[in-house]
C-alpha cells in the first residue's frame, strides 16, 4: 500500500509537470545516445588496433633501377646486400624481436599489383620497377622503431616502413571523434541534471499545501522525498530506453547493415556483446544521475 501511494504521487508530479518531463527525456535520450556511441566508438578503435597490431609488418624496400636515396646510388640492390639484410635479421641482436619474415621478389611483387590494380597497370609499370622486400612480423609491434634503426641508412635499402604508421591518422581520427562525442555528453548529461533539479523543485512547489500537511501529520522526510526522486528516475529510465534503441538502431542499421560490406580493410566490428556492456552503463548513469539531481533538489526545497 504504501509503495502504491508513493507511485502514485510520482505519476501525478510526471502528469503535472509533462512538458518539463518530456524536456528531460529527450535531453537523457540525446546525451546517453551521445555516451553509447562514444563508448562503442572507443571499443571500435580498440578492436582495430588490436587487429592490426597482429597482422601489421615493418617493410624493408631494396633499392631499384629508379630509386633516387642516397643509400641507392648504385643502383639495384645486390645480392650481398640483400644477404646483408637477411643476415642482420637473423642476428642476435633482432632474431628474438622477429616472429616471422618474407622475402617477396620483383616478380612476385609485381604480380600481386597486377591481381590488386588490375591488367591497366601492367602497361604502365614494369617488374624490374617493383622493390624486392622483405616484409617482417614482429613479436612486439611496438618495437618496430628498432627494425627501422637498424636498416635505415644501410646501402642497397631504399625503404623501411611500419605499416602500422599508415593507420595512425585513422586511430587519431577516431579518438578525436570519441572525444567530441564524449565532450557533447557531458554537456547533454549537465544540461540534463539541471532539468529533473528544475522539474522537482516545480513539482514539489505545485503540491506544497500537500507536503505542509504531510508534514503536520508526521510524515517522514524519506516519505516525501521518494515521490520526487522517483519522478527524476522514472523520467530517466525513458531516456536512457529511448538512448538504447537508438544505439541498437545505429549499430544494427548504421554498422551491420551499411559499413560492414563498404569499409573493406575493417574486419572486426563492435557487437551484440559490446551492446551488452554500453546499454547496462547508460541506463545505469542516466539513472544515477537522475536520482543524485533529483534527491538534492528535493532536500534543498524542503530545507528552504
């Protein structure tokens, strides 16, 4: 019965108060729909990162016929150079970084950028034109500055290159969207929390006579205050499932039905399971918050 009463009386400050209601709903929506996404987003780019990390190789480019550095004056990289390099690789001192390496020859070089460009480029381009390379794995992919060190500089190489570098902008993108994201939010949550304190102390104003006399009859602060709270959490809760949908929305229709089979070098997604972590926190913080604004503004009015 008396937690009957106490859904009742926030039900009637949500009817009394509707406009306002509505206003915390929709900044909720936005401001958690801009928390989900952020999160995913971060989990997104920790997920490539992780990805590519494993499979990114330092590339060693042997000078060519037209190579300009200064470390191919001679022209075309020699077969002692290349023992050279092998050599270096198969040393102590960078053995235990190496996992796995691959010499590629100008013929093989050449044939797969003919199988990725297509038969146009055969016309344009030569195989005595291609690098022959060796493409290395390593242990620790962080380590690559000292593959980098140890051959740049060294005669017959023209190159070495961490694939990895080439998606750095891309990572540094992502982050800087996160942080707008994540900027956006805390502004949407602050304007948020402002709304359900103004909605309470609005409510509790309308039923002031109500509250005079419950507490003339010895009602309990913890017994008035419920209602209030309870409004703020309730007005919450349908943000933050508002929020949810439209982050399932953006992820079912934006991510699975439309970037998966356009963005080609992106083989693993966020998902069901990262879904099932971000929609737990936002309807956790959104109600949190709601029912921190909504306590204070209710004791605050009450003090007054």
């Amino acid at each position: 019965m008396r937690a009957q009463l106490i859904l009742a009386e926030a039900l009637t400050g949500l009817r009394r108060n509707a406009s306002m209601v509505i206003s915390v709903v929709l900044v909720t929506f936005v401001s958690l729909t801009f928390v989900g996404a952020a999160m995913l987003m971060q989990m997104q780019i920790g997920k490539m990162q992780d990805f590519w990390v494993d499979r990114a190789q330092v590339a060693v480019y042997m000078c060519t016929s037209i190579s300009t550095t200064p470390t191919c004056v001679d022209g075309v990289a020699t077969p002692e150079q290349i023992d050279q390099v092998r050599a270096a690789l198969e040393s102590d001192a960078l053995a235990p970084l190496v996992q796995q390496t691959r010499f590629e020859t100008r013929d093989e070089a050449y044939a797969n950028l003919i199988t990725q460009m297509g038969e146009d480029y055969a016309s344009v381009i030569a195989p005595e034109q291609m690098n022959e390379t060796f493409w290395i794995n390593l242990v620790d992919q962080s380590q690559s500055d000292v593959l980098i060190e140890a051959f740049s500089g060294m005669n017959g190489v023209e190159e070495v290159a961490d694939q990895l570098q080439y998606l750095d902008p891309l990572f540094q993108a992502l982050t800087v969207a996160t942080y707008i994201a994540v900027g956006i939010a805390a502004l949407m949550l602050i304007a948020a929390v402002l709304l359900i304190a103004t909605t309470i102390r609005l409510s509790a104003y309308a039923r002031r006579r109500e509250l005079g006399i419950m507490r003339l009859v010895g009602a309990s602060n913890r017994f008035i205050q419920t209602p209030f709270i309870l409004e703020g959490v309730l007005a919450a809760l349908l943000g933050s499932g508002l929020a949810s949908v439209a982050v399932w929305a953006g992820l079912e229709f934006g991510v699975d039905g439309y970037l998966r089979d356009r963005v080609a070098f992106i083989t693993t997604w966020v998902g069901a399971g990262e879904l099932a972590i971000v929609i737990p926190v936002m309807i956790v913080v959104g109600v949190v918050l709601a029912a921190l604004s909504a306590g204070f503004a209710i004791r605050r009015w009450l003090r007054a």
